[in-house]
C-alpha cells in the first residue's frame, strides 16, 4: 500500500531533453525543500500572524512575473512543489526574496524551464541568495508562452546582510 502523503521524486521533463539530462535535472531538483508543512498550516500560520488587516490576504497573494520583469530581486529561498500543469516540467518553484529597490517581500511561484533550471543550480551549489533579474521574451513561442530566465547580478555580501 502506498502512502500519498509523501512527495514523489519524479520530475516530469517534456521530450526534447536528452534521457541523461533529465536525470541530472531531477536529481538536482529533488535537492529543493518540497513544503513539508500542510499547506492549509501555513495558510493559517500566516493569517494569525498578519501584523495588520491589509495581510491578512497575504497567503494567497503572490507576485507575476510580469510585475517582476526589469526588477532586482534579492531571491532569499526557493521551495518545491508538484505541479500537473501539462506542458510542464512536473514541479514549479515558490520563490521568496525582497525587491532591492522597494524593499518589498516578493513571493512568487514559476514553472519557467529556464529558471527552475537556473534556481535548481544556484540552490544545489549553495549560491543563495542571490540577486537576479526577471527577464520576460518579448516575442512568444508557437505555443503562446513568452520564456523567461534570470540576469544575476550576485550575491548579497556580508555588509547587504547587516543592513537587512
């Protein structure tokens, strides 16, 4: 009998990658932290600790990608979850940071083959934080997505941590 409460460690990779790297990549990917909280714990967690009434409907909220195109994003952690979405990689990553600008926490979800593969390296070689670009194509695919990558511009240094 299997128990479904426990994360799988399948990654679903679409058929143009090679047999070999889709072993790598899963393997690297499975490095991520999966939620390992209920997530309707967290949900509540969050709620009971909003500091005012304007967070309360913070658990659901997250940031587009499109709202992050041109900015710098300190990207703090990444965590895995499973993702059924078709045409994708079989995961998508919640990533959290700050806006170096603002000073905004950033929370925001992406299954970008191109940045979950970026995130998945820079979290397996211990490279977070880390800060980074959101970058959108401007022309879409054949299939209507537009791809998206990160453009880093490094790591936050020991005097970055003491300001925060």
């Amino acid at each position: 009998m299997s128990d479904n409460t426990t994360p799988g460690t399948d990654v679903a990779v679409r058929s143009e990658l090679s047999p070999e790297l889709v072993k790598t990549f899963a393997a690297m990917a499975m490095l991520i932290p999966s939620e390992t909280t209920d997530a309707l714990d967290s949900i509540i967690s969050q709620i009971l600790s909003a500091p005012t009434w304007e967070q309360l409907a913070d658990p659901w909220e997250t940031t587009g990608a499109e709202r992050l195109a041109g900015r710098v994003i300190r990207i703090d952690t990444i965590t895995r979850r499973p993702s059924q979405f078709k045409d994708g990689i079989g995961l998508f990553l919640v990533v959290e940071g700050v806006d170096t600008r603002t000073g905004e926490a950033i929370v925001t979800t992406t299954s970008a083959m191109g940045i979950v593969a970026q995130l998945t390296r820079a979290y397996a070689a211990g490279w977070l934080p880390l800060y980074a670009e959101w970058v959108i194509a401007e022309r879409a695919t054949e299939n209507g997505y537009r791809p998206q990558h990160l453009k880093f511009h490094g790591r936050p240094t020991p005097r970055d941590n003491q300001a925060g």
